[in-house]
C-alpha cells in the first residue's frame, strides 16, 4: 500500500478501529418466547460462528467466538465479527402481548462494509438472527445465561437478508484469508498496537504526546491461525521522514505530501518474536526530497483547505522529521499487513 495514503488516514476513523463496539441493549425475550432448553455457553458460541447478529448499531457476520462469560447472568459475547451495515429502525409494530418490534435494514445508500468501525465484539446486548428476525440470545438458545432488559426486536425482509448474507460472504472471504490471528507490536512488556482480524491490508496507529512507546519499541509477536507456521512470516521496517510545521504550540504534519523512506531493514526473528533492534531504533532519519519553496508553500495552504500559497509565517516553521515506522509482514514473500506507527502528531 502506498505510504502517503496509509498517513492521510483519518485519526479519528483510526481510533475507532481499536475501540469496542457500542453497547446498546435491546431485544430481550418475554417468558413465552423462551427456548425450552438451555445449552452450554460453548454449544452457544459455536452456533454464533457464521451467523449474523446485531451489536451496538451495526450488524455482524460472526466469525469466532472467543468465549461467552455467562457470570451473574451476563451473557457477554468475546468475540470477532465482520461489521456489515450500519442499522435503521423502521415500521415499528406492538403484538397482543404488547411487545414492540421494528423492521431493521441497512440505509439504502449503505455499502458493505463498516468504515472505522473494528472487528473486536465484547458485549452482552446483542440480537442472532433466528428463525426470521433478530432475537435476544435467550429467545434464540432459551435458559438465564443471557438476560436482557424487554426491548423491541428486530424483522427483516428477504431482500435485506439477502443484502446482509452477500456483504458476510464478502467480507468473510476477506478476513478468512488472513494467515494470522494476531499481530502485536511491544514495547517489552507493554503492548503499543495490535491487528487481530482485519479487512484492511493496512493498520494506522499514531502515539499520543508525551508517551514514548515507540521510542522503546521492542519486538513484533505474530500468531498464525491453525495450520499456518511462524517459519513462513517475516518482517521488515522502513523509517518514512515528512514535513512538519511546529508554530510552537499547535503544530501539523503534511502527510499527504512528499516522504521519505529508509531501505527496508528486515527484522532477526528469536524463538517466537520479530526483534526491533537498535539498528532500528537508531536508525538516522531518511533524507526528505527536494522541493521549492513555491512546493512547501502550496503544500501547507492546501492542508489548511485554501487555494494559493501559504503566508511567510505558516511555512517558515516547516522542516522533516521523523514520522514513524511502517512495518510490513509477509507471508511465504507476499505482505499480507503493513502497520504504520507514527510519533504523535499534530492538532
């Protein structure tokens, strides 16, 4: 993926991708919906595995379940899905028995795939898809593992079904062929950034001011899914130089401008960990192409959005510097992820 549109990443959408999925209760079970029996919590994840549910405001195509922790009752789903649609509630309807439901779909003008929103799911307020409709876990499974408070579910028609099992196939078909489970990034014991299951082949992580994580980079650990072997990943780190404009305070990174880029440094493995080693974190910073003045000029007044050249007072404070490290893993010699790491930017 090219370098300067992994850095024009929005930071807010970025953030997002590490963020747990939005807590929102809502489909409970009455006592007459209640299945008769009541299944394990493992015999429960595995009937999620390859089904759709709603979390949060967005519908998933669950695609491993880590646990579902079913203390005091909870019901609280850990587990990895592929964010689908965004949802809407529409023509809602009251049974007899005084129970409200709503038609639920995607917007129309909504494409599959969720931008910023991540694959991690952790929450006991969720629906499965189950005989038609979406339904609280207890509806769905029956028993008191899963207990929510009495919320409206949710009916679909057939054409939105079919919407939502053609972006899960897609989607899945995607992250499925992932050779990892995980990528994480450490500083020795603390854990700087991670990629668990994606469906992008890029990840953006930016340090907040004033932490050094990065500075103390130590190691990059990769979990290969089953049947896959550590012997065929490798990785490899560039340093990548931007311009910066500290105005002593405030101060702005011109991402989407000119880079520069160190060779690619392939990191020595050791037992079960990609070292980080001093010839990389002592690395100079690479050389930083040639430009005009007239360049620099344009460059920073399209980032403040206007059109001409910049004032003598906003590019005179601009020089390179060091924006970070882009890592990228192979497996068997193709890159599968690239993780760029960037010191803390600007506002």
């Amino acid at each position: 993926m090219n370098t300067t549109t992994a850095l024009a990443r929005s930071r807010n959408g970025l953030a997002a991708l590490s963020a747990a999925v939005c807590s929102t209760a809502w489909l409970p079970a009455t006592a007459a919906d209640t299945a008769p029996s009541a299944p394990t919590p493992q015999a429960v994840a595995t009937s999620l595995e390859g089904r759709l549910i709603v979390a949060g405001m967005t519908f998933y195509r669950i695609a491993r379940v880590e646990s579902i922790d079913d203390a005091e009752g909870s019901g609280t789903l850990h587990a990895e899905g592929d964010p689908l649609f965004p949802v809407e509630y529409l023509k809602p309807e009251t049974n007899e028995n005084g129970r409200i439901s709503y038609e639920v779909g995607p917007p129309d003008d909504a494409k599959c795939g969720v931008t910023g929103m991540g694959t991690r799911i952790d929450t006991r307020d969720f629906a499965v898809f189950h005989q038609g409709r979406f339904v609280p876990p207890a509806e769905a499974f029956g028993g008191d593992s899963f207990r929510s408070p009495d919320m409206p579910s949710g009916r679909v028609t057939p054409a939105v079904l079919q919407k939502l099992e053609a972006c899960g196939k897609k989607l899945a078909k995607i992250g499925d062929a992932m050779p990892f489970r995980r990528i994480g990034l450490y500083a020795h014991g603390q854990l700087v950034t991670e990629v668990a299951r994606t469906l992008s082949s890029s990840a953006f992580f930016e340090e907040f001011p004033g932490d050094d994580e990065i500075a103390k980079m130590s190691h990059v650990a990769i979990t290969p899914k089953d049947g896959r072997s550590l012997d065929d990943f490798e990785v490899e780190v560039r340093l990548v130089s931007v311009m910066h404009c500290d105005y002593e305070g405030p101060h702005i990174e011109l991402d989407e401008w000119k880079h520069g880029e160190s060779p690619a440094m392939r990191l020595k493995r050791s037992e079960d960990r990609f070292v980080i080693g001093v010839d990389v974190l002592a690395a100079p910073m690479p050389a930083f192409p040639a430009y005009t003045e007239t360049e620099l000029r344009q460059a920073v007044a399209r980032h403040f959005g206007e059109d001409g050249l910049a004032t003598e007072a906003e590019y005179t404070p601009c020089a390179p510097y060091l924006r970070g490290y882009e890592f990228t893993v192979r497996y068997r010699a193709r890159p599968v992820q690239e993780i760029f790491v960037a010191n803390a930017g600007g506002c």
